[in-house]
C-alpha cells in the first residue's frame, strides 16, 4: 500500500497505523481479552491492576501468533512487540 499524506501532522498521526493495519484487529483483539482477564482478577481474586502485567501478557500472547505470520510480513509482525 501507498498512501500519499497532504501534511506532515498526517503523516506522523496515521503512518503507523497504515503500517501496521495488517495486525491491528488481532492486537485489539489481545489488548480487550488482557484488559478483560486483568478486570476478573481484580474482581474475583483481589489482585492489583499493574500495567507491567498486562503489557508482558499482551506481549506474550502477541508472541503466540507467530507461526500464523508469512515471512514477507514478520517484519512489521515484529514491531508491534
């Protein structure tokens, strides 16, 4: 994809998620179930909301889409971590 920005403020806000379209619902996806997981621990076992937790859990489970990635795109797969 080729995109032509008019601005440099255009460029800098939607570059990234131009680039990395192509994993953003999947990373939702991940970001809403560890936001949800971190809620029920709160809610059910008492735990401390910590954000470490969460994005080394995001990360982790992030990881685990990697054999699911073609080659041409690991690059870009590897920059959301």
């Amino acid at each position: 994809m080729n995109f032509q920005f008019k601005t440099t403020e255009e460029k800098f806000l939607l570059d990234p998620y131009i680039k990395m379209g192509k994993f953003f619902m999947e990373a939702l996806a991940i970001c809403c179930w560890n936001i949800w997981s971190r809620r029920n621990d709160l809610i059910f076992n008492g735990v401390q909301v910590n954000f470490g937790k969460w994005k080394s859990d995001f990360k982790e489970d992030f990881t685990l889409l990697k054999h699911r990635v073609k080659e041409v795109d690991k690059p870009i797969w590897q920059s959301w971590i």
